[in-house]
C-alpha cells in the first residue's frame, strides 16, 4: 500500500514535518499537528470500542465544530464513514439520514430538532435504524474521546469511501454522496494550485460542514499544512473577531454575508486585511485584499457539485475563456454527452460528464442509482453544459429543475411530496421566481382536496415542520389543476402564469 494517502496519513506526516504549526482553533481550544493527531488517536480508539469499523458510519449532528474534523480523521484512520449531517433539517429529514445511512456512532449537539431524535430526550422518542451509541457534544465528547486506547491501527486503501454528505433531493428524497480520501486528496490538490494556498493558510469554516463548499477549503487546508479556525454559523461580528485575532486568509463568504460583515465593521473596528478575497463593493475592496490567485482574479469558482469532490471545473483556469465555466481540473476528465452516451459537438448542449481522481465512490445504498449515473463509463452530473469553441464549459443549468434560494438549492419534487403529504391536497407543484435578496424563492401551486379548506399559512408551515426551513414555500396559490407534461407539472406553463423565472445557468 505504498502508494495510498489518507486523510489520517496527511494528518500523521504533518505531526512529524509541522510539530509547532497550529492545525485547529476553536474558541479556546488550539491544537498543532501532534495534538491533534494524538486526539485523533485516542478518537479511533474510542470509536473503534463502539464497532467501528472498516465500511460502518460515523453520524454527527451538530453545527460546525473541531469535532466535525476530529471524527473525519478518525474515521479515515479506521475506514469508517463519517457524515456531517444538514443542521438546519427537520426532525424529520434528520430521521431519514438515521434510518438510511444505519450509524454506529451518533455525536450530537442539543438543539430542539435532536432532542426529538435522542433516546431519553423526548417522550416522542422512536428508534429509527438500528441501535447506536449516542454521545453528546461537548463535556461527553471529551469523555468520550479520552477513553480510547491508542492502537496501531493496519493501514487502510485510499480509495475506501471516507466522507458522506447528503446532496441531490432531486427525486424526492436525497442520498448520500461517498468521497474516499484518494477523492479528497485529488481535489485538494488542485484547489491548493489554483487557490494558490500556502503552509501559513488560515481558514474560517464559517459556512456549513455538511456543504461542500466549506468542507473542501477546511480539506485542503489541512493538505497544506494550515490553519482551520471554525465558527458554528456564520455572524457577522464574530466573523470579523476571528479574522482579526487569527488572520484569517479566506472564509466562506457570499454576497449577502460580506454586506453583513461590512455593516458591521462599518466603523473600522477590526483588521480584516489578512483576509483575500474577490472584490465586491467599495467598502469591503478598502476592508480586504484583493485575491490576486486564480481563484479570485476575476470572478470566484466555477462549475462543481458534491459528487466531483467540490470544483469540477476552475474559471481561474481559462482568463478570457468563452465559456463562464472555466476549464476542468487538470485530474479530471469532462464530456458533454447526448443521451445515447456520444459526444456531441462544441458548441451543442448536452449533460456535463466526468471521470477522474477527484470523483465520488456513488451514493450510499443506492445501486440502482448509482447504475444510472455511471452510464457509458462516466458520472452523470444531471446538469446541462456546452463546451466552447476554445475548449472552456458554460453550464447551462440543470437537466431537472432546481431552485437556488440564497446559497441553498431546492428541489421541486421534495417540496411537493410535502405540499401532498397535507391531507387537504390533491396536487401541488414548485416553481422558484425572482427574489432580489435570495436570487429565487420557492412558490407553490397547490390544489385543494374538494370539500378540504386550507390556508396559505397553514400549508407554510406544515413545510416548515417537514422539511428545513429555507425549503418552505414563500408564497402559495391555490388553482383548480396543475398543468402537465404526461405524469409530471409542465413547469415552463407554470412559470409563464405564476411568474417562475431566475433559475440557475439561465
């Protein structure tokens, strides 16, 4: 095995090479490369004592944390399967992840969602999956971790799936996409390349664990050898604390959130010039540096999802590029393919296909699923692109309808099988419409059961209860039908009358 790389064994190598450099900061707790790996250890143990094993889950349920990164590694040392659950979800939603994804291990924070989902916490308590062993937060996590017993552990294949992250609700119900660490490894190493990223990066998880947006920049970060500082969830003022006191390099920021953290460093209270970024507004350029990286020397990003381990393709690849996409990965491969599995001319739409290191392993039970997605020898992204005549993808938008709300994407088809679990709905469908705050909101098109009388308000909330709740409807209407294309809503119709637009590509 004297070719694999894990995740514990980048750990591992930086205790030796990085004795003094700081790997985690988390409120008042700071750990270099050997504390960290030395309570890695001690969590492989304490794990492996509850079952652990190559192949079992790991679940947390919590928001961010240096535990999110602890148990990743541990499971890595071991080849078990760690998942960042979605914090924001429903109780129910969060019932699905335990029964679908079977952990060995729950690490929970109390909130009001869990306490409905811990033995002993709620009289409505129902045991969902098979038996875990639940271990709280925080003093019980501690506890926990230090009654494991440090072994040597047997080396482990890199290509074993390490992480799970729940994406792609596009049928209704979402699955677990499975990353191995050779996966995590791969794309870390591009992002470090275009990021241009060195030994003294400072990260701030302040965006979710459980997205692939942050965790890929906590990853790398740790590839290189830097600094993860996490944050629960994002706040503007503590944002601006931890930039200042830990000079930070990058956060996870978007539009909405840098207003935020310009409003409130308005007045110049922090040093925020650590921080690179992209330029945005004339207040945050004077705040920030410019990020003169790849990444960030024009506009941020480019094409990716979960299941390409984050960036698929880099706009910092292709300057002047004609397609807004940017160029793939110099470790993957991408084709735009017709349905029949050919490849159809620059300058034809068809789906964005890859195939490369930095590919998922499928999703989590789901093998019929992953038959699909695989067709022809190549992942199946479900999303529409074209290559361009200087080689360079433009994403189109995707093959199925999704809504972008805020940074969060919502698939119509599992607001609806919420809309008709209500008992006074015979049909309902989902369109997103333009929202100058969050770039879309979600609208419903709901027809009533006959002789049923319900609200606007009360189907809002009866989504609220069942799904997280940026999925919730922001506006419902009633109609007598939903207009169809065969067994499914014809959505352009629907957008025509009820004004759906500002989808994303388009």
């Amino acid at each position: 095995m004297i070719h694999d790389l894990t995740l514990s064994d980048v750990l591992s190598e930086h205790a030796r090479s990085r004795p003094a450099a700081t790997a985690v900061v988390d409120g008042d707790l700071r750990l270099t490369y050997p504390q960290l790996d030395a309570r890695v250890s001690r969590l492989a143990g304490a794990l492996a004592g509850q079952g652990v094993a190559a192949g079992e889950r790991v679940l947390w349920l919590g928001q961010n944390s240096h535990a999110v990164l602890e148990l990743l590694l541990a499971c890595s040392r071991l080849g078990a399967i760690f998942c960042p659950a979605n914090w924001r979800q429903a109780a129910g939603e969060l019932r699905f992840v335990l029964a679908d994804l079977e952990p060995r291990v729950v690490v929970w924070e109390h909130s009001e969602t869990t306490a409905a989902l811990v033995p002993g916490e709620a009289a409505g308590f129902a045991e969902v999956g098979r038996p875990a062993s639940w271990v709280r937060a925080g003093e019980e996590y501690e506890e926990f971790l230090a009654s494991g017993e440090v072994h040597d552990f047997p080396p482990v294949a890199d290509t074993l799936p390490v992480l799970a992250l729940y994406t792609a609700a596009f049928a209704g119900r979402p699955n677990a996409a499975l990353l191995s660490s050779a996966a995590l490894v791969a794309h870390s190493s591009s992002l470090l390349v275009v990021r241009q990223m060195e030994p003294d990066f400072t990260f701030l998880a302040n965006g979710p664990l459980f997205h692939v947006g942050t965790m890929m920049f906590c990853l790398a970060t740790l590839q290189i050898g830097g600094t993860n500082v996490f944050m629960p969830a994002f706040d503007a003022e503590e944002l601006c604390r931890l930039v200042d006191a830990e000079k930070v390099t990058q956060a996870f920021l978007f539009g909405q959130m840098i207003d935020a953290v310009v409003a409130a460093n308005s007045g110049g209270k922090y040093d925020l010039s650590s921080l690179r970024f992209v330029a945005h507004s004339a207040e945050w350029d004077e705040m920030t540096t410019p990020d003169d990286s790849p990444w960030c020397r024009s506009k941020m990003g480019g094409y990716g999802q979960t299941e390409v381990g984050g960036m698929l393709t880099f706009l910092g690849l292709a300057p002047g590029a004609a397609g807004f996409a940017g160029r793939p990965s110099p470790l993957v491969q991408v084709r735009i393919l017709a349905p029949d599995g050919t490849e159809v001319p620059a300058g034809e739409v068809g789906e964005i296909c890859a195939r490369g290191k930095s590919l998922f392993s499928g999703y989590f039970a789901r093998p019929d699923l992953n038959a699909a997605k695989s067709a022809y020898g190549w992942h199946h992204t479900g999303d529409l692109g074209r290559r361009e005549s200087d080689g360079t993808i433009t994403f189109i938008g995707p093959r199925l309808r999704m809504i972008k709300s805020g940074n969060e994407n919502v698939y119509p088809a599992e607001v609806e099988r919420a809309l008709k679990a209500h008992p006074a709905v015979a049909d309902a469908a989902v369109i997103g419409v333009p929202d100058e705050r969050r770039h879309q909101a979600v609208k419903a098109v709901v027809v009533p059961r006959p002789g049923e009388t319900v609200t606007e308000q009360d189907l809002i909330e009866h989504v609220r209860t069942t799904l997280a709740g940026y999925k919730k409807p922001r506006e419902v209407v009633f109609a007598e039908a939903v207009p169809k294309k065969g067994f499914l809503p014809d959505y352009d119709a629907l957008d025509e009358q009820y004004g759906g637009g500002n989808y994303p590509g388009v």
